[in-house]
C-alpha cells in the first residue's frame, strides 16, 4: 500500500488566495479591525446627529404623558431633593406624592445633570436618551461579534 504524497497548500495556492492565509495573516486582521472601529464610530456619529435633530423642541408624540412624566419626576427630584429610592409626581393631591415605578435612574441622572446646568431644561431629557441610544451600537455589535464570530 503506498501512500499518495500530498502537495503542501502553499504550492498550490498563492498565499493571496488563501482563504486560511487571509484569516491567519496578522496585518490584515488589524487593518480590518481598524476598519470595523471606524465605521462603528461613524455610524455612532451620525446616529447621535439625528437624534439631536429638534432636540429643543417640547414632547409631541404620541407618549407625550409619558415622557412628561418622567420629565416631572426628574424636575421633582431636582426641586424637592435627590432622595433617589423617593420619587414623586406632579399628580399627588394631598399625599407626598411618593409612586411606584421602574428603577429611576434616568430621572435621577437627569436630575443630576439640572442641578449641573442650573435649571430644569427639556433638552437634558433628550440628549440623554440620545446619548444611551446610542450607546447600545457598540454593545450590541460586541454581543453579535462574541455570538456570531468574526461574520457579525
């Protein structure tokens, strides 16, 4: 039984067409890196440009209760104290206001960021929700990126 000799891939294939060349070859893998860096930076770019469009202008859509909502809880914790596990409402009566509700970060941290600028302002509320949205782009193509491999 004799054995047929196998010719090293090196030899048939030039190291330019070697798709396991191009996965291995150290530069290239920078390069790319570098690539994928630039355009999650440009989309993230241009992601917060459009969602700074009208950034001034007051809540029209059809949530307007609720972003005025947390609006108020915000402006509360701005004017009432920023006791963070207390948030109040504007719709309180007689009571404290005290109301059961998601975990207030955001409220707090745009509280936070009036008591920096001196004044309640409606477009602190909507950068940072711009801000965090986009955010989520690097995140979630590092999660497809773990999840799907380098085809993410």
């Amino acid at each position: 039984m004799t054995r047929k000799r196998k010719t090293p891939r090196s030899a048939t294939t030039s190291p330019r067409t070697s798709p396991l060349a191009q996965r291995s070859d150290p530069a290239r893998a920078d390069a790319r890196k570098v690539r994928i860096d630039l355009v999650l930076i440009g989309l993230c770019v241009v992601a917060l440009a459009v969602r700074l469009i009208d950034v001034n202008k007051p809540f029209l859509d059809l949530q307007a209760w609720r972003q005025a909502d947390t609006a108020a809880v915000a402006r509360n914790y701005y004017e009432e104290g920023l006791s963070f596990f207390y948030p109040r409402v504007d719709w309180r009566g007689d009571t404290p206001g005290y109301v059961e509700m998601e975990f207030p970060l955001y409220q707090f941290l745009v509280a936070c960021l009036y008591r920096l600028v001196g004044a309640p302002r409606e477009w602190i509320g909507h950068a940072v929700s711009a801000i965090f949205s986009v955010a989520t782009i690097p995140l979630l193509y590092a999660l497809a990126r773990k999840l799907y491999g380098v085809w993410a």
